[in-house]
C-alpha cells in the first residue's frame, strides 16, 4: 500500500506516462475543449471575451506538452476563436480593421504566454 504514496508513482507521473507519444491530441484536445467551454459560457454570458478560454488552454498545453506544441495551440486557439465567434461567424473575412487588430494582438498574447511558461 505505502508503494503508491512513493514519488515515482504520482498519478501526474502516471498521466505524463500515459500521454507519451500523444502529445499533438493532447493540444488538440485542449483547444477543442476550450471552444466548447467558450460556446457553453457565451450562452450564459454573451459579452464574454473572446480568447479568454484559449489562454488557459495554450498555457496548459505549453506546460505539459511543450513549446512547440504550446505554438501550435496559441495558433489553434486564434483561429478557432476568429473562425467561431468573431463576425461573420464561421468565416475568416471580411474583417473589419479594430477586429484584425483584435487578433493580432491575442496571437501575441499567446505566444507571450508560451515565452514565458517555458522560462519556468
């Protein structure tokens, strides 16, 4: 019994296990959940920022996947973001000047957050 309370059996080491060789489905994955949870919400609150929810998304891949893939989210997470709920939705133009600005700088954002997650 007292083996499972042994560091090298921690369930993150057990999930870091498992997810080996998974990790582009695990960005995916996140990403994917992240614009359902937007979907959810904005039916409660529909003023709700748009990339909010691809922030956290992005920070966790990056931290359990890394910063390639963290990349590859922060890219994701924009375009399902642009593509979703910015309008016209479920199409990527026309686009007004402020909204293309808009998306620019969560893109940046994005990638700030991957910058920094991977310094620690």
């Amino acid at each position: 019994m007292d083996t499972f309370l042994r560091p090298e059996f921690s369930i993150f080491k057990q999930v870091v296990l498992a997810l080996r060789g998974k990790k582009y489905l695990v960005a995916i994955l996140a990403i994917a959940l992240a614009t359902v949870l937007r979907f959810g919400i904005g039916l409660l609150w529909p003023d709700l920022p748009i990339f909010g929810l691809y922030y956290l998304a992005t920070l966790f891949v990056t931290v359990t996947c890394g910063v390639l893939l963290g990349l590859m989210a922060a890219a994701l997470g924009t375009a399902a973001g642009w593509w979703f709920f910015i309008p016209p939705s479920y199409a990527f133009f026309p686009i007004p000047d402020d909204t293309a600005a808009n998306i620019v700088l969560s893109l940046l954002i994005s990638v700030a957050i991957v910058v920094i997650a991977a310094r620690e």
